[in-house]
C-alpha cells in the first residue's frame, strides 16, 4: 500500500545537511549521464500561469518518480504558495506506487540546497557581503541554505514591495533593508536573485568583480533576472544545458542577440562537482550560477524523505 506524506511530515523528515549532500550527488550523476531524465513538459495555463510534468529514473540509488508542479502567480493575492507540487515515488523493479508526498516544500528546499553546492563550488573562500533580491519564500531559504554552507559578515535585502521588504528583514537576523536593487548588490561579494520579475533586475554595472551570482527566479520562458551585459561577461555555469536552452531566457535572448553562442555555456554544475569541467579560474572572475530546477533534485530528495518515512513508521497508508 503506498503512503501519503504530508508538508508537516516532510519538513520533518527532510534532513537539511543531508539534503545538501544529496543535491551535489544528485546533480554530478545527473551531469555523468547515470539518470535518465527529459527536459521537463511545461503547458501555459493562463498569462502567467504553468503546469509542469518532471519524471526521473535514478537507478545508483534505486529511485524513480515524478513531480507535477504548478506556477500560478495570482494565488499571492489569495493567501496561498505561488508554486504548489506533488511527488509520487515509484517501486524502480515493478512501477508500483510506493508514496506519494506533497513537493511544494521540496521544491522549496531543494532550490536553496542546489544554490548552497553551487556557493560551494563558485564562490570565493573569503566571500563576506550577501545580497538577496527577493523577499518570498526563496529568498528566505536560501538565506538559511547558504549560512549553513558559508558565514557572511553582511546581509542585504531588495524586493520591490517596500512593505515586503522591511517585513523580511525585521524577521531574519542581522539582514540590512536596501532601498534599491543597486545599492544591494554593489560590494556584494555573492548576490541571489530569486524575483518574480519579468525583466532583468541586476545590471552588470553594478556586479563587481570575483562575485558569484545565484539566479533562480525565472524558471519558465518570458521571465529574466539578469541583463545581457552580466551573462555574456560571466562564467555561465548551468544546472543543464538542455533545459538552459530551452527554458532560460536569462540565456536564450542574449543568444538570440548574438551576444554568444551556446558554446558560452562553460559546464553544468554537475561537471564542476566531479572535476570533468572547471568552475572559477580565477579570484576576479564573475560567475554566474544559472538554476532551472530539475526532476533528479526533487527525487533524490523525495527519496530522503520515504527512506526516514518507512524508518520511522511515518505517513499515511492508502488503502
């Protein structure tokens, strides 16, 4: 009998060190072709609207499954999670049902997880001043995900939504209000970008050099956070080339300006893990990190999830 799984037992059981660990496993043996994985199927369901099929099969750790995850931008004003998903984990020797979970906390997680192994990897050793422009749910995880991988002297803050962003700051610890998305990020020594914006949100202006950039809110095709001037300038490092471009305008549009070829793409963060490409060459180097989100993150954690599940006798069997 499959089980269900909660948001309250999967926040439970979901291990954030562990989490961690399995992103950078996860992602080196998505990136050495050991998953079986297509480029997710996104359907427009509205202006700004989407539904997305993500199916993986992982059989190092005997995982298959998928995640169906919505994107629907209007429930802000109704009191509810923007992005919702469900998890069904399936039996990798029969295709039986095993579980299934709610996703939207994964999905939550697994970003910020991903943007830590990427800081990890990128960033440099003595990176101090962080700036997030955001004030939702990604800007908070992510702030805990990376403290947990580096300490930062400094923490600033920039939403559009004053209210938001005043509101975000007083409740986190030792994170500084900016008044403009400029004066967050210059001196920034990492910068996260996790908007619901349409349009760029950063200028390379004011990206100085050696700074590591973390984009991950634009993760369907019509939303960019970064002009063409920072992408072309930096080591564009991507969690799948496939998907980057298909999906991420951030990388699509200045190709399609003839600002670079696809070639521009330097390796996918998987390849820096294990060594086959390199990530920052140098301490000036600008790099960017560009995150899309992929099915193998969400199984690899939902497998996390159903291991601690049938361990502790957790969840709710389907009958």
């Amino acid at each position: 009998m499959p089980t269900w799984l909660n948001e309250a037992d999967v926040r439970e059981l979901l291990s954030p060190t562990a989490l961690i660990a399995a992103m950078e496993e996860a992602l080196a043996a998505y990136s050495g072709g050991r998953v079986t994985q297509p480029v997710r199927t996104v359907l427009q369901c509205g202006e700004r609207s989407f539904f997305a099929s993500m199916p993986v099969s992982m059989p190092e750790v005997g995982a298959l499954g998928a995640k169906l995850v919505t994107i629907f931008p209007g429930n802000a004003a109704l009191g509810k999670p923007t992005h919702l998903a469900s998890i069904a984990m399936l039996d990798p020797a029969t295709g039986e049902l095993l579980a299934l979970m709610d996703g939207r906390y994964i999905t939550e997680v697994r970003t910020a997880a991903v943007s830590a192994v990427s800081l990890r990897y990128l960033a440099r050793p003595e990176a101090k001043r962080l700036a997030l422009l955001g004030s939702g749910v990604q800007a908070r995880s992510h702030l805990e995900f990376l403290r947990r991988i580096h300490p930062f002297e400094e923490v600033r803050c920039w939403s559009p939504h004053p209210d938001r962003r005043r509101v975000f700051a007083e409740s986190l610890e030792s994170v500084l209000p900016s008044e403009s998305a400029r004066e967050a990020v210059e001196g920034a020594d990492v910068v996260v970008l996790a908007t619901a914006s349409q349009v760029p949100v950063i200028e390379s202006a004011w990206v100085r050099p050696g700074t590591h950039v973390i984009a991950v809110g634009a993760c369907v095709k019509g939303a960019r956070e970064m002009d063409s001037d920072l992408v072309a300038r930096a080591r564009l490092i991507v969690d799948s080339r496939a998907a980057a471009l298909k999906e991420a305008d951030d990388v699509t549009i200045p190709i399609g300006e003839g600002r670079f070829g696809e070639d521009h793409i330097a390796a996918e963060l998987g390849e820096v893990i294990s060594g086959a490409r390199r990530g920052r060459t140098c301490a000036e180097e600008v790099t960017v990190f560009k995150s899309l989100g992929l099915a193998v993150e969400d199984i690899a954690a939902a497998q996390l999830v159903y291991r601690e599940a049938v361990r502790l006798g957790r969840g709710l069997l389907l009958r």
